[in-house]
C-alpha cells in the first residue's frame, strides 16, 4: 500500500514536534536556577537561531541540500553558545562541552533538536522535482 505524500508529511511534522517537544522538555527539567545552569536554553535559542537564519536562503535550495543545511545549522547553533561561553570563561571546550553533557543532559538536547528543525523542515517543504530551481 502506497502512503500519500501528505500522510507522510504529517507523520513527520509529528515526529519533528515530538524531537523538538523533548528538546524543550530536556532543557527546562535539567536548567538549575540555583547553579545558574541553563545550557539548554542557551542551545534551544543558538539551534533555533541558526536554522531561522538559514531558512530565507535554504527555502529556494533543493530539497535534499535544503534539509542537510537545516540539520548542520541548528546542529552547530546548537552546540555554539556553549563553546562560546566556554572560551568566555576561560575553561577549554571540551571539559565545557562535557560538562554540559553530565550536568544539563546537553547530548539529548544537541541531537533532538537537530532531529526535529529537519523533521519540521521536510514537513514544510514541499517537494518539486527535478525542475526546482537550484
């Protein structure tokens, strides 16, 4: 049996909300106003940031690179801020990254919201064919 393209457009706004629904749970249940640690929000915001930047320019690329950008982009908004505030603080990247992976379950929320922004993407974007201009 053959699914139509707007059930599969469906199922994957639904997966998409559902990745990015986790990526938000994620970073408000491990964020510690006590601790100051908000490495999720600063993740959430860079990821969304990154892919919202891109979205103007992506919209009139190809499907198939369209999707690649999306994904890479809101993956390295994602984990940006992190470094960054890093290198502010005198602390090298890695030990940073790793601290936000141990304390603020950073990899859950570096990998659903990537998911998600591409998920959502594909949701979005319809596809053209060979025709769509490059």
């Amino acid at each position: 049996m053959m699914a139509s393209r707007r059930a599969g457009r469906v199922v994957a706004a639904g997966a998409g909300i559902l990745a990015l629904g986790l990526a938000v749970w994620t970073a408000i249940v491990e964020s510690d106003p006590v601790l100051r640690l908000f490495d999720g929000y600063w993740m959430l915001g860079g990821g969304f940031a990154a892919a919202l930047l891109l979205a103007p320019f992506a919209w009139r690329w190809p499907r198939e690179r369209a999707l690649a950008g999306v994904a890479l982009a809101s993956l390295a908004g994602a984990w940006l801020p992190l470094a960054l505030l890093g290198l502010r603080a005198g602390v090298p990247v890695a030990a940073r990254l790793r601290g936000a992976i141990f304390w603020s379950s950073a990899d859950v929320i570096g990998l659903a919201l990537p998911v998600g922004c591409t998920l959502c993407w594909l949701a979005l974007q319809e596809h053209q064919g060979p025709g769509r201009a490059t």
